[in-house]
C-alpha cells in the first residue's frame, strides 16, 4: 500500500520486541520487511540501543545492544516510528542512549518514549498517513535502577508500578504456599500519561500506546496491565500494544478498543539463559484505520528471528497453526475471538 495516496484503506501493523545484535542488517526482517513497507503506518519496540559508546550499567543481568549500523534493517523494512521506552535501552548508559537516539535520527526514524529529560522522553511522534493523523506514544513499567527519565535526567518514559504478595492459605498450615499477586500503577504515572494521551488526542486523529511491562516468561496479563490499557482507553488512545514479556499474552478488547497485552519477540539475537520454544512464537497484528479507530484486525503467526530474519508461517498447520490457537485460548477469557476466516486469522470481539 502507499504511504502517501490517501485514496487507498489506511492501514497499520505492528510487531512485537525487536533486538539485534548482527554483524549485518541485510535481509534483517526477511520476507516480513515487505509487509512492513506496505502498510500505511508500522512501528514496534526497538527493544536495545544501536550504540558502540557507553559502559555496562552496574547490577545489570541481562544485557543487549546492537550497532549503530543496524538501523539499516529498520530503514529497510520501512518503519514508520519505534518506541525506545525499555528495561534495555540504557544498558550501557546515558553516551549509549544518545547515540542511538542520534543514529535514529540520522536514519528519519521518528521515535518515542526515551530522551535527555522528562518532556523529552514524554514527546510523541506524529504523523500524516493517508489522510489521517496518528500518534505514538510509549511507556515502560520495566525500570532497572538508572532507566526513568526525570526533570533534568535522561533515560525512558516511566510508569512506575507497586506489586504486593498475599498469602494464599494459612502459612503455619501451609507453609511456603504460592501467594496472590497484585500490582497497580503508581498513581502519579498513571495520572501524566492518561495526560499525555489526552493532549495528545486533541490534536491528531488517532493515539498508539505502547507499553513495556508484565513480567518476564509469563503469560498471564496482570492486574496493572488492564489497569494501564484501559486508563489510556478511557482517555482516547485508539489502542495499546505491550511488549517484554518474550512470550504470548492475550488480547482484549475495552469498550471496543484493543488491547494487545504481548506479540512475544519478532528479533532477538541474544538468547537468555531462562528462554524456551515459547520465546520463538510471535504475531504481527495488523488491521484498517480511520478516524473512529481501528478495524478489521487480524494477526499473522511467525517464528522470532534468532540471528537471522523471523519467518512467515502459516495459521492452518504446524508452528503457525500452534500460535493461532495459544492466542485464541490466551484471549478468550477476555471475550475476544481468534477466528481462521477465508485464510486469514481475525481478531474480534465476541458479539
């Protein structure tokens, strides 16, 4: 689809985590690159710096960066914006933050959710696309020390969260028994980005939000997922994407609005100790835009790209097939529908 000629269905779609670390950006996202390209606005989570500057940050277990020259696989694949706003952007610091900022502006990859301070890191993208206006914004709740952004400090646009455990039974009787898990966002964060949507939506035609957040190899959407989702909802975002999770998540719908709670990772070069089969399964969500929302979402299964460029499969056998139905039974306590329709995998509410 051209980006530019207003004439034709507007179009987005979208990806889950992306993190090389290659020796070269060629063919980086494979067969999938053209998909990008055609769709009238993409994006996804750049989920490392592209930088060569910088020192480890001290206590980091996990660490990941690429370099700055595989910003090509992203020119290539015709991104129209990334969200930096992660647990890895400033794994090697403030210097390593900078760079990949000026590597993505060298490269006219507008980008949201990181910057030299606050209001930078809090700064949307904005678009013109097929007669539409769209903006992006981006989160994380994923914080290591160092990572939030402040008045006068750089790092990633927080939305901080509390988490508390409650004992499930009587711990004298059940000694070492698993607890009850909740977590909320900090009353603060949430009020600044329902802020941010708010403004923001006052002055294009459609929001994007982008969160980081969850926890690591699990599943589930937690509590302050739904709660985040649906206060970007209530104040005009047209949908939520989430990433971090490296694994399937659900989707739901809120007042008709999606919220896509993980994609799982779409590139991610270095493999982690904790990682499975489950970290290979991945979707893109793409769908029809206009100025009263999103429509006609469906999803395309692949298989993350380890070293290499994910693949395309398909949804009616094998991985592909496996893929469908782990969404399908991940969002239907949400009251959503996975459906196979005419070769392609449609995403709905039921009813």
């Amino acid at each position: 689809m051209n980006k530019k000629n207003p004439q034709r269905a507007v179009s987005f779609l979208t990806g889950g985590d992306i993190a090389p670390d290659r020796t070269s950006a060629k063919g980086m996202f494979g067969s999938l690159a053209k998909l990008f390209r055609g769709s009238d606005f993409s994006f996804a989570n750049l989920e490392n710096a592209l930088s060569t500057r910088g020192e480890l940050m001290k206590g980091k277990a996990t660490k990941h960066r690429g370099h700055p020259s595989l910003v090509a696989g992203l020119v290539d694949a015709g991104f129209d914006a990334v969200g930096i706003a992660n647990n890895h952007l400033l794994d090697f610091g403030v210097p390593s933050l900078e760079e990949t900022m000026m590597t993505l502006r060298r490269a006219r990859i507008p980008f949201t959710g990181a910057g030299m301070d606050m209001e930078e890191a809090r700064a949307p993208v904005v678009l013109e696309r097929g007669g539409l206006s769209v903006g992006l914004l981006a989160y994380s709740s994923v914080l290591p020390q160092g990572h939030a952004a402040g008045p006068e400090e750089a790092g990633v646009n927080p939305l901080r969260v509390r988490t508390s455990y409650t004992p499930l039974r009587n711990l004298d009787e059940y000694p070492a028994s698993e607890p009850v898990i909740h977590s909320w966002a900090v009353a603060e964060d949430l009020a600044r980005m329902k802020e941010d949507v708010t403004r923001l939506k006052a002055e294009v035609d459609l929001v994007f939000v982008y969160q980081h957040w969850g926890a690591s190899m699990r599943h589930e959407a937690h509590e302050h997922q739904r709660e985040i989702g649906q206060a970007a909802i209530d104040a005009g975002a047209c949908a939520v994407f989430g990433g971090h999770q490296h694994v399937l998540s659900a989707i739901e719908f809120y007042n008709g609005r999606p919220i896509v709670h993980c994609t799982g990772n779409l590139i991610f070069d270095e493999v982690e100790p904790f990682f499975t089969e489950a970290t290979l399964q991945t979707f893109l969500l793409g769908g029809q835009m206009d100025k009263d929302g999103l429509s006609d979402l469906h999803l395309i299964p692949c298989r993350c790209g380890v070293g290499g460029a994910p693949r395309l499969l398909s949804p009616k056998r094998g991985e592909g097939r496996a893929i469908v139905d782990m969404v399908r039974k991940l969002s239907a306590p949400y009251g959503t529908e996975v459906a196979l329709r005419d070769g392609e995998v449609a995403v709905s509410p039921l009813g």
